[in-house]
C-alpha cells in the first residue's frame, strides 16, 4: 500500500483517522479513554474529551463523508422509525429512553461511514490496510494489557460468565485478519492469529469462536489460492474430523483448560466441552419460548425494543426473531430477508477481494453474531455493513451501466 504523502492536514486524511477510530472503539479507543484519565483536569471527563475529538475528526473530514440521494432518504426514513417507535408503542420507551443515546451516537452514523467507504473505490487499499494494521495492533494490545494491568477472572466468572463483550469486540479483528493470512500468510500474521484465536477461546464465550471458525472456512473457500484447492481442503477436513473422534481432543482441551486456570482466565468452553454441554443454549430457549407466546397473541409486532419489554429485559439472541417481534411477521420478514440477501449480493458484485474480505469479516462480526447474542440496535459493524453493501452494489450498477 501506499499512502500519499500529500494527505497531510487534508480532508481525506481525517477520514481515514474518524474510520480507524470507528473500527477500534470497542478496544484501542477504549485504552485511549483509560490514558485520558490519567491527566489532570481532563482526566475527570474522559467521555466529553472523546466527543470533542470525534466531532473534531468529522467536521475536519465532512468532505469526505459521501452518500446520494437514496442514502439520505434511508437515513431519514430508519431515523423517523426509531423516533416514532416510542410514541407509537409507549410500553417500550423505558427501554427506548435507555438506548436511544448509544443507537443515535454510537451504532447508526456507521451506516454513513460504512456508505462513504464504498463510495471511496479509489481508496479502497488505503483504507483496508489501515484496518489490517489497527485489527493486528489491537490483537496485540488487548492481549498485551491483560497479562500486564489485567485482573484475572474469579472461579465463578471463569466457569460460568467469561467475558463476552470482550471476545466480541476482539472478533471482528481476528475475522478481518484471518482474510489477510489466507490472502498472504507470513510468520508474523499467522502467529498473531494464532495467539488471538487461543486467547478468545480463553475469554469464555462460544459463539464468538463458532463464528471465528465459520468466518475462516469461508474465506478459504473463496479466497484460497492453493495449487490442487479442493485435494487439500478434502485433506484438511479428514484430517479436522479424524482428530474430533480420536483421544487427542479430549487430551488438548484439558491442556488447553489447565493453561487457561493458570493465566486466570476462562475455563467455560473446556469445562461445556467435558462435561457434554457445548451445545447448551444456557436460557436462550427460555426467552425464545417467551417470545413465541407473544407473537402468537400479535403477530403485527410490538415496537423497537419489545423483546426487552416482553422478555423481562432480556434481548432475544435471535435477529429474526427479534425483528419479529418488533415489526411483525411479515415485515419482520422482509426486512430479515433484506439483511441477509444484500450483504450476500454485495459479495458477488464487487471484483475487490479487500472489500469482500471486509464484507465477510463485517458479515461474521455483524450478522452472524446475532443469530447468538445482542442486538442489531447495538452493533454499529451491523450497520457499517449494511452502508457498505448498499454502496458497493450501486457502484457496482452503475459501472454495468
């Protein structure tokens, strides 16, 4: 890659810092805020100091945020959603009122950014590069902090809680650089998603992994360049399959369990995987059942943030069903429909293979992710996907034209 030296202080610049700062808040930012904290005077306001400086980073690259016509009307038209839902369904606002400074700050402008990196094809290296680099850097970090500042975790939380936002803030990281070692593996980008993948299995959390996992098997399948592809996948998943049934699983994860006790993180998967619970839904279930009987009384939806309503606080786990619930069977369905088939399309339209490693790492991240856990009202890579797969298919449509 290479950066052009005369972006100093220029427009596009500040775009690319406001879109790495967008990809790192969850870790890298998140560390800037602790530092922050550590000065006098502004150290009491490290919230407020980041606002400031996101608001300075967007208006210095203002020029550089693009979108059309038919951008700006989706936008207007999710945001009078999200503002009317509310006064439409008044049982909901409590959470609403919870939610609504996350969604509006936090989650939804990513659809914008996610817009505007589509509509910058000539900088679609630039940018990809720099969210390889942040993905590593933030890897490293985040291991780095935790064997030199971190607190180990309590039996308790290391059996039965793990750390779920921290393995689903690391995922999109370790999905973005899994693309990047199958697209030119080194001893140092394999050895970064090596160390990564173990340490989030040590986090606890088994949908991050199970996704971490689907993510590596589809970019092998679409972006592997192997001499004799199909022979070696066919190798690689006998040799995948031999070692689950031999005793040499079992031996690995209770080395891998005994590792993980040591360094005082989570024993959860290993402890699921012996005990023959891997594949519990630990309450899922019970909030799924919950809300069934309640679409089966209104099948017309019950407003944005319903299923916290319904479900006694909880989030469904289930985007569908959560979008079920919240706009009804039919609409619900659409909408899903939309989510899952524009991303695909996107995929198939565009000849970048960086921003189809971007798409499958967002689609991991963003997407899959909630068929398990959170809420797409909560996931800004949800919407950063969504912006970036409109864009790339109407540049795509108008390239054809």
């Amino acid at each position: 890659m290479k950066l052009n030296t005369s972006l100093a202080l220029k427009p596009k610049l500040f775009f690319y810092i406001l879109i790495g700062m967008v990809w790192c808040q969850t870790i890298l930012m998140q560390y800037l805020r602790a530092v922050i904290m550590r000065f006098p005077i502004i150290g009491t306001a490290p919230d407020e100091v980041l606002t400031f400086l996101y608001i300075a980073i967007i208006l210095l690259s203002i020029s550089e945020i693009k979108f059309h016509m038919g951008d700006f009307i989706g936008i207007l038209s999710m945001l009078l959603i999200f503002l009317i839902s509310p006064i439409v369904f008044p049982d909901t606002f409590v959470f609403w009122k919870e939610e609504y400074t996350r969604f509006l700050l936090q989650v939804f402008p990513l659809y914008i950014i996610g817009v505007s990196i589509g509509n910058h094809k000539d900088d679609w290296e630039n940018i990809l590069h720099i969210l390889y680099i942040l993905s590593v850097v933030s890897i490293i970090v985040r291991i780095v902090y935790y064997y030199t500042n971190g607190t180990e975790m309590s039996q308790i939380q290391s059996l039965y809680a793990g750390d779920m936002d921290g393995a689903y803030n690391l995922l999109p990281h370790l999905c973005l650089v899994i693309y990047h070692v199958i697209k030119k593996a080194t001893v140092f980008n394999v050895s970064v998603l090596a160390v990564g993948s173990v340490f989030l299995m040590f986090l606890g959390t088994r949908g991050a992994v199970l996704i971490e996992i689907i993510c590596f098997v589809l970019v092998v399948l679409f972006f592997a360049k192997w001499k004799y592809k199909v022979l070696k996948i066919v190798l690689i998943s006998t040799a995948v399959i031999v070692f689950l049934y031999s005793p040499l699983l079992e031996k690995t994860v209770l080395e891998l369990y005994k590792l993980a006790d040591g360094l005082g993180l989570s024993v959860r998967i290993f402890d699921h995987f012996l005990n023959g619970e891997l594949t519990d839904s630990t309450g899922r279930d019970v909030i799924a059942n919950t809300l069934y009987e309640f679409l089966s009384e209104n099948s017309l939806g019950y407003g944005l943030y319903a299923d916290r309503l319904l479900a006694g606080g909880a989030y469904a786990h289930k985007i569908y069903l959560e979008l079920w619930i919240q706009f009804g069977v039919i609409l619900g369905t659409i909408i899903f429909a939309f989510i899952l088939i524009v991303p695909v399309r996107a995929f198939f339209k565009t000849k970048n293979d960086d921003i189809k490693g971007l798409l499958i790492a967002l689609y991991c991240s963003g997407v899959l992710k909630l068929f398990l856990s959170s809420s797409y009202l909560r996931e800004g890579l949800f919407f950063m996907l969504l912006g970036l797969s409109v864009s790339t298919i109407r540049i795509k449509e108008k390239c054809e034209k």
